[in-house]
C-alpha cells in the first residue's frame, strides 16, 4: 500500500511539471525561451537555498563538507537568487515567479521516491501524472497555448500509458 501512495505522489509530481511546461512555454512566448529557463532556475535556486540554510541552523542536519556547512552562505545565495528573480518577472504575472519550484519538487521527488519505489514506478507515475494533466491542459489550451482537443486516441494514449504503468508496478519487489 505504501508503495501505491509514493506512486500517487510520483504523480502529483508529474502534474506539477505539466504545469510548469505550460508556463515555461508561455514565458518563452513572453520573453524568450534562455530567460524562461532562467526564471525557473532562479526560483528553484532560491528555495533550495532557503531549505539548506535552515536544514544547516538545525543540529545534526548539514551534512555537506564545510564552507557548506554554514546558514549565511545558502541565504546569501537565496537572497541573490531571489532578488534576481523580482528583478526578472517585472511586468509578468506574480505566479510566473514560482514556476522554478515545479522542477524543484521534481528533483526532491527523485531524490525520495527513487530509492522506496525504484526508477520506474516512479518515472512511470510522473509520466502518468504528466500526460494526464498536459493532455487538460491541451485541452483548454492552457496560459495561451494552442488547443488540442481531448480525442479517442489522445485517451487511449493516456490509457495505454495506466496500463504500463501497472504492468511495471506489478513486476516490482513488493513492499
């Protein structure tokens, strides 16, 4: 059972860079496809900064080599990033400025789910996830982006992409 619950959560995941793509994509349709990305970097950048600078303020929790092992220097970073960031989205809607955090919940995904479920529940929850929002997204044509209508084949292919997914899962060590 927990092994279905990490899979669901891989999922929300893939929602979640769903979500992101559709941003990025109207970023780049805004201001180019290099700034786009470095908004994203720039969000990401300044909350993992603000996490390892409170990880590192708690005893026994920093466990990168020293100088990393020091607050001031991950809030610094954060405070450059962020600031970069403000500076960045100037003009563009408030929201545009999380869009970094997406893939950051992505690479903490990994770096949890991985080793509990294996690569390819979770990559195959994620990807489940993710086809299923892009295909909504699509759909409604989402922050600007063209319509595809929701068709049989687009169905079946999100469909298909389930039963894989359970064909996978169903392969695997059980917990």
């Amino acid at each position: 059972m927990t092994a279905v619950l990490y899979i669901l959560l891989a999922a929300v995941i893939g929602v979640g860079g769903a979500m992101q793509s559709s941003a990025l994509g109207a970023l780049s349709r805004s201001r180019g496809t290099a700034e786009a990305v470095w908004i994203s970097l720039l969000a990401g950048i300044g909350a993992i900064g603000l996490v390892l600078a409170w990880r590192t303020m708690r005893p026994g929790e920093a466990v990168l080599p020293a100088p990393l092992d020091r607050a001031p220097l991950f809030v610094a970073a954060a405070v450059v990033a962020l600031v970069l960031l403000a500076l960045s989205v100037r003009g563009l809607p408030a929201f545009y400025a999380g869009v970094g955090l997406f893939g950051l919940a992505y690479l903490a995904g990994s770096a949890f789910l991985v080793p509990k479920i294996g690569v390819g529940a979770f990559v195959g929850g994620l990807t489940a996830g993710t086809l299923i929002t892009a295909v909504v997204l699509d759909h409604v044509g989402a922050l600007g982006a063209t319509v595809q209508p929701l068709s049989v084949s687009r169905v079946a292919g999100v469909a298909a992409l389930l039963a894989g997914l359970v064909l996978i899962r169903s392969g695997a060590v059980t917990d």
